[in-house]
C-alpha cells in the first residue's frame, strides 16, 4: 500500500478539491517499523504562510500504522502539503515524490489542494456532451456563390488541393488562401454531427477578417461575408438548437487584425483608424512607441496590433449592454471560447463574465489555457479562472499531452499521474466542461502526430511532403483508437477536431487545415468515433460522475467513472503490443464488456493497443 495517495478515499475523504468549509479527512499510512513517534501536516497556501497541524494516531495492524488529522478550510485558496513524521533517526517528509504512485518522478514535491468556492457553479446544459470543433473556411460548402471577394484573396476550386504553406515573393506568409466553406454548410451536416453524437459545436472565428483563420478581427459586429450573414449564423444556431445542439463562438479580444475597422492600417474602411490619426476613437485601444510604425503587437507581429484590454472604451465595447458579446449571444449563440485567455488580464475577465452571464447563467465561457489552470502564474501572479469570477472552463491541453504520450509508449504511471494533476486541482463544476481535445487548428493532425513524427523540427515544405506509410497509418489509427478512448470517458467533454473522425492527416498549421475529405472519409474510424458517441450517449454518470484511478502500472491505465444511482462505466487502456489479463476488483465482477457485448467474471482480455469499456 502507498504511504499516502490523494485518490483513495482512505487517505482523503474527498476526492479531488474540496468546497470551502467542507470537512477533509486526510490519513497516512507508515511502516510499523519506522517507530514514528508524531506525524504532522505541513500545509502552506498560495502566497501565504505555513502552518503545522499534528495528526493524531489511530490505528494498526502489526506492519503499518495509521495517522489521521480532521480539518476543514473555511476560505477559497490554493494550498500546497506534505506531510512531516518524527523517528528516532530523526525528521522525514513524505512529499509527492513517494506518497502517490510507486517510483514517482513527475510531479512537484507537495500535493496541491484547491479549495473552491461552493457557490462556483457552470451550465449544466453543456455537461455530458461531445463538442465539435470547426474550421469554417475548411468544413462545407454550400455552393452559394461567393460575391465581392476581395482580389488579395486566392480561391481554391478543388477541395483536394493542399492549403498554401510557403511565404510569398516578400517572405511574409499570408493565410489568404480560402476553400469557400460556409455557415450554410455546416448547418447542412448538423445531422451527419448528430451521428457522431455531437452536443456542442465550437467555431473558430466568423467574424470579417482577411484572412483564413480569422483571429485578425477586422469588424467585431459582422460576419465575414465569405461565411455567410447574420441571418446564416442565426439559421446555423436555430437548426442546432432544433437537434439539442449547442454552439460556442471564438472570442479574439487580446487583439485586433491590422487591416481593420480600428486600426486600418492599409485604408480599406472609410472611417479614421488607430493608425491613421490620434484623433481616431480606436487610438486609446493600442499603444504606440514613438510613431504609427512602432506598436506594440501580439508576439510581434505586426498584422495584429494588440489592444489594451482594460481601456474603458474598448471595455464597454466588448462586454457593454449592446456591446460584441451581446451582438452574437442576441444572434442565438450559447457560449464564448476566449483566445489567448491566459493572456487577457483579470480585469478584462472580470467583465467579461458579467456581461455573458447577464443574459443567462447558462452560457458558458471557455478559457484558451494550456497549461493547468489552476497552478498558471501568468500577468505577474497565480491566475484566479476558477474563483467563480471568471471562466467556466478550459482547454484540456495537460489531458492531450498524457493521451498522446501514453498512446506512442510512454508510461502508465506518468499518464495517470498527469491526469490526477487536473482532477485534483479543477473544481469538478469546472472539470465536468472542461474541453477535452487531441488536437486543434493550433496541432499537428492527431492521426499524423501518433505516426510518431516531431512536426516540431520540420519545415512546413517537409511536413507537406510526409505521407505515412500503410503500417505506420495502421499503427497510428490504433494508437488513435486507444487515446480517443480514453478521452470520451475521461471527466470533462470530449472534443473533436473536424475531419479526425475521417482519418485527416497533416502537420502543424496551415496542413493541419485542409478541406474535409466528403466522400473519401476513413469509415472504418467514423463508425468507431459514432460507437463511442453512442456509448457515451447511453450513460447519465459521464455528465457529472466522479473520477476514481483503478490502476497504471505495466503499460496499462484503468479509470472508473462513478456516481450513486448512476451505471458505472471503466476503460481499461492496454498500451502494450501484446494482450493482457485484467483482474478485476470484487466489486466489478460481472460487468458488461461494451467491446465484446458480453458479461465479464472476475477479469478481462485486453487485446494489444486496445481501450475496453465495461458497463453495470
């Protein structure tokens, strides 16, 4: 038995967080032997002072003993613990290093424990559902003739062409490339969305930009006309709805594009911009150095001038009573995704949070953060998302990081180590709408990074170039199949990059941006991604059900899904190359393997590279 591990309730009574002012037990489990005389917590919060609270003796069985310490913190915080025991040799400390998992290298010396406000509450509409993430130039298209497009922009005619990856005459890579998807072709496969047991469908940015990607806003208030019109996005929010789909828009509010309404760099609008003159009403929005040349800039780049967040113009334009965010929630959206939220100051999400919630406590507001959010420093201190103040939610890039590292080889004991990081830190009303991605418009294509390719060391002319040989596409769809998996039942929403479910492949951006391949999809993968959409369908414990390690040892991760009165659902993820016997606990004998559709005795077969489903 470990010494101390913050998942089993036999060391802590709560699993993950804890609510400010609900009661913890902790407890901790020492060899006999070691003639411990006092054990003592060691608790520390964030920007404070650290306390010693003893721990009392409780019991043994002959080889170990038991310590345990009651105590309930009454304020919202983020504490970090180990604990200090007393031999006759001396004073030791059971850190994260030897208390969790056996031989555990990866972590911080302390445990972390988030202390949430009870009152920190997100939209139960979204929990439970899958999310879709759409490119919207790379989708659909509809077939509606495009009109005006302005000449610096390149039609592709033929969907099957590589999106344009080289710098032009001038060295400057552009993004002025289009493939003419639409609003009108994404409503027109919402039910095709359905089939995979879509809920939630997330939208990179629509409104006018000159470019593909779009977080170069050039007019918050209107939708690029390649897209569509408003009344498309309305149509777009209407038909989901209809479908018990939801929709998420893309907020880009660190910044704005160069050539647009604000700053107008090159004159394309009629008004006065930031660039043009102090006297434009955009000039307080950015920051200039000396002459309109010098500016400060996103990353330094040029063609995305950044804003100054906290100016109380563009404040009230952004969250002000008919401001941008009431603009596209009175269009029928139901959600925000913040880009770059690690980078928009706690002022900005502040109001921000006010304005979305003023028109219902049920939308949802989405974090851009890669990092886990609850331990993010960034803008000079500890990042408070979760404080019921700010985010709802984020972007799960720790969970993709674990999946991704298990599926090409990497160790049971890490990736479940990885994953307790963000289920012990998310309070669970922000877990449960967490967005759990394995890739996005900012990664390489998930099916070609588990080829095993570092896209990270490759020239976008290399990565065009790559085309995975039949045993490594063969190789890389079940390391897929094993990592896409695990993420459906993991806490949180699934999400999934548009044209994954097909077989896309591709490297890191604009290749990982191509056109959805219609009639050329891999069905083999979209009927498994329909399986575990209708799976995940079927079982109520995936929308709020807690999260409880079974194991992870030996190349093998298992994980139970669990909450009263609700079916049990566990995965068993096998990473080897050859198939396993899983003995199961007691308590999970005679489950329902969903891969086999038969009835389990007291273990399982796992095959080789393969994730199995048990259900009550």
């Amino acid at each position: 038995m470990a010494a101390y591990d913050s998942t089993i309730p036999f060391f802590k009574s709560v699993s993950g967080p804890v609510a400010a002012g609900q009661p913890l037990r902790l407890r901790v489990s020492l060899p006999r032997a070691f003639g411990v005389f006092s054990c003592t917590l060691v608790i520390r919060r964030d920007g404070g002072y650290t306390e010693y609270r003893g721990m009392r003796w409780e019991d043994t069985d002959g080889r170990d003993e038991w310590w345990i310490l009651d105590l309930t913190l009454n304020g919202p915080g983020l504490y970090f613990y180990r604990f200090q025991y007393e031999t006759g040799w001396g004073v030791s400390h059971l850190n994260r290093h030897r208390g969790a998992f056996s031989g555990d290298i990866y972590g911080t010396e302390d445990w972390v424990l988030n202390v949430y406000d009870p009152a920190f509450h997100t939209p139960d509409r979204f929990k439970g559902r899958t999310i879709y993430q759409i490119f919207p130039d790379r989708f659909c298209r509809s077939g509606e003739p495009k009109h005006n497009v302005p000449g610096d922009r390149l039609m592709h005619e033929n969907t099957l062409e590589t999106p344009v990856y080289e710098a032009d005459e001038t060295g400057e890579y552009r993004n002025n490339d289009y493939f003419g998807g639409d609003l009108k072709g994404i409503t027109e496969k919402l039910d095709y969305l359905k089939g995979l047991g879509v809920g939630i469908l997330y939208l990179n940015p629509v409104c006018e930009a000159h470019s593909n990607h779009r977080y170069n806003t050039a007019d918050y208030k209107k939708v690029d006309p390649l897209l569509g019109d408003e009344a498309d996005f309305r149509t777009l929010c209407e038909e989901a709805h209809r479908r018990d789909m939801l929709v998420i828009f893309d907020g880009v509010y660190s910044h704005t594009g160069d050539d647009s309404v604000y700053f107008n760099r090159y004159g394309r609008y009629p008004g006065l911009g930031a660039y043009q003159s102090e006297r434009s009403p955009y000039y307080p929005w950015y920051t200039f150095r000396g002459d309109r040349d010098h500016y400060a800039a996103w990353w330094g780049i040029k063609s995305l001038p950044e804003v100054n967040e906290e100016n109380p113009a563009y404040l009230d334009f952004i969250t002000g009573e008919g401001g941008v965010l009431d603009f596209w929630f009175g269009l029928g959206a139901d959600g925000v995704r913040l880009d770059v939220a690690d980078e928009l100051p706690d002022g900005f999400l502040d109001r921000l949070r006010i304005a979305v919630k003023r028109g219902g406590e049920d939308r949802l507001i989405l974090g851009e953060v890669w990092e886990n959010a609850v331990t993010k420093i960034s803008h000079g201190g500890r990042r408070r998302y979760f404080d019921g103040r700010q985010l709802d939610c984020v972007m799960n890039y720790p969970f993709k990081e674990a999946l991704i590292r298990f599926a090409l080889g990497g160790e049971a004991e890490r990736c479940m180590h990885e994953l307790v990081d963000v289920t012990d830190a998310y309070p669970p009303e922000a877990m449960h709408t967490c967005m759990n991605l394995l890739g996005t418009h900012d990664t390489a294509r998930i099916l070609s990074v588990l080829t095993g390719v570092d896209f990270d060391h490759k020239s976008r002319r290399t990565q065009a170039l790559l085309r995975p040989s039949p045993v490594e596409l063969s190789d890389a769809k079940r390391r897929l199949k094993l990592a896409v998996t695990m993420n459906h039942f993991l806490p949180g929403l699934p999400s999934i990059y548009y044209g994954d479910e097909a077989g896309m492949t591709g490297g890191k951006d604009p290749l990982n941006r191509a056109f959805f391949p219609w009639g050329r999809e891999d069905t083999e993968l979209t009927d498994f991604y329909r399986w575990l959409g209708r799976i995940r369908g079927s079982m109520p414990v995936l929308k709020t059900g807690g999260f409880y390690p079974l194991s992870a040892a030996l190349g093998c991760v298992a994980y139970l899904r669990y909450q009263p009165g609700e079916k049990r659902l566990a995965v068993i993820a096998n990473r080897n190359d050859e198939a396993i016997d899983y003995i199961l606990n007691p308590d999970m004998h005679g489950m329902w393997n969903v891969n086999e559709d038969r009835r389990v005795d007291d273990r399982v077969a796992v095959p080789a590279m393969t994730a199995v489903i048990l259900v009550d």
